[in-house]
C-alpha cells in the first residue's frame, strides 16, 4: 500500500528496505539533492559490466532531459527524478521503452491511478501527460549499455514551464503520496522487466500493450509534417508504430527515433 504524506524526502534506506528479496543484493541506489541529470550521470559514471543495478534517483534535476533533446521540468521536492543502468546481452533493444513503459503502467495501477501509453514513450491519463520515459544506449564489447530515465510528475500541482497538456499523481488522487514507495516498486517491476525482456520474445509484451495503446484508432500528425494525418493501427513485433496515412491510404511504420507525433484533437 502506498503511503499518503504531505512532506517526504528521498529515503534511500525506505526504498532498499522493502525492495524483494530477489533483488535487494543487486541494486546498487545513490540519492542526490540536486544534480543536473540521472541519465548524463549514470551515462558517464557506469563502466563496469557487472550484474549490480545502479539507480540514481534526485530531489531536482538542473538540466533533465526528455527526447529529442527536450528538457523536463524537475522542480524539487516534488516529482521521481529516476534514471536505472544495467548492462544486457540482448542486441535488438528496439521495444524495450515499450516494455518500461508497462512497468511504469503497472506501478501506477497499483495505487489506482489509470494511464495508457503514447507510443513510444509517454504516459497519459485522460490525454494529459504524467511520466516521460528516455532510454539511452551504448555498446561495451558484447553487451550494451542500457540508462533507462522515467520522469512521473508525483505531486506536483503548478508549472507555467510545461509546455503541453499534463497531470500529477497528486492531482489525479486529490492527495500527496510517498515517493519512496512508488520508486521501490518501481525498481521491483523494473528488474522484472529486464529479466523478462532478456528472456522473452517481444510478443510477450505486444500482448499487454494492446490495451493500453492511446494511439490505437486515433488520428496523429507528425511534429514536421503537419499537415499530414495518420491513425494508429498498433505496433508490430520489433516496437515499431503501424500507421495509416490517411491521404493516400498507404500503411507505414515508424520507429521511435524518427517521429515526434501529436494527437489531433
């Protein structure tokens, strides 16, 4: 159960605490007060290709990151700041922010709050963003390095700096929660996930995105062809987003790392 609190600073002793069993020895948690981003820190921190999991979690982020360069409002005391590093064997990594995104889904389910997933990489509850996910990647010999970034605005109630439509778990549940219990079952499902997506072909997850698929049957653009209007038509076995150009019928495909997209309303 996920506790209701007006002021909680970031425990590192609560979360490993009641981290499972099964992972309490491999996670290695730093915790800071400000720095300027998880990712960049665990990207230039983390060489050795270990089995620990190294989480770097911060009260403020001066320069957070989304995608395609964006930065992500970090105010402090407020939000989960969470950026995970591991390194895996598997080589096509092209539907693992599909995967986390599920993980993510999860928690929030857990503690009643119902969100759906913007392909690639975003999580909406009724169309208003409440977590961005940025996975960033590098070869090491034969494995790669994987930082896996997830932003969720927790409570959160005031920003003139966001520049799109979005939402707080304290504003969806009309009360603050406790970050630590949501960042240790973070770190549960995640290891689960990684375990999963090691092991596991990408239909595994396919399955339980389908439900979830915001874009399934809505009409998008893209960021630098506006004027043209897709619909979804899900994802295929690799991740990528199935599409229908609307003009001239065609049924295409984009990865994540081509598009910027946005609801058409």
């Amino acid at each position: 159960m996920i506790e209701v609190v007006n002021k909680n600073p970031l425990d590192k002793e609560k979360i490993l605490s009641k981290l499972s069993n099964e992972f309490r020895s491999k996670v290695v948690l730093e915790v800071f007060d400000t720095i300027s981003s998880t990712n960049d820190y665990l990207l230039r921190k983390e060489k050795n290709k270990n089995k620990d999991i190294k989480i770097c979690i911060a009260e403020e982020q001066t320069k957070g990151r989304g995608r395609r360069g964006k930065s992500w409002i970090s105010p402090k005391f407020k939000n989960i700041y969470f950026s995970l590093n591991s390194f895996l064997k598997k080589e096509d990594l092209s539907g693992l922010s599909i995967a986390v995104a599920l993980s993510v889904s999860k928690v929030l389910t857990k503690i009643n709050v119902m969100s759906l997933i913007k392909w690639p990489n975003d999580l909406l509850v009724g169309n208003k963003k409440i977590c961005g996910i940025l996975i960033e990647t590098a070869k090491v010999g034969e494995l790669t390095k994987v930082v896996i970034g997830i932003g969720i605005n927790v409570n959160m109630e005031y920003s003139e700096l966001i520049d799109q439509e979005w939402t707080s778990i304290k504003l969806e549940k009309k009360q603050s929660v406790d970050r630590n219990s949501i960042i240790t079952e973070m770190i549960n499902q995640l290891c689960i996930t990684l375990n999963k997506f090691e092991q596991e072909e990408f239909d595994y997850f396919l399955k339980r995105f389908t439900s979830l698929d915001l874009l399934r049957d809505k009409e998008f653009t893209l960021k630098d062809k506006p004027n043209e209007t897709f619909i979804g038509k899900g994802i295929d076995n690799k991740g990528l987003l199935i599409a229908q150009n609307l003009k001239d019928q065609r049924i295409v495909k984009f990865s994540s790392g081509e598009v910027s997209l946005k609801l058409k309303k």
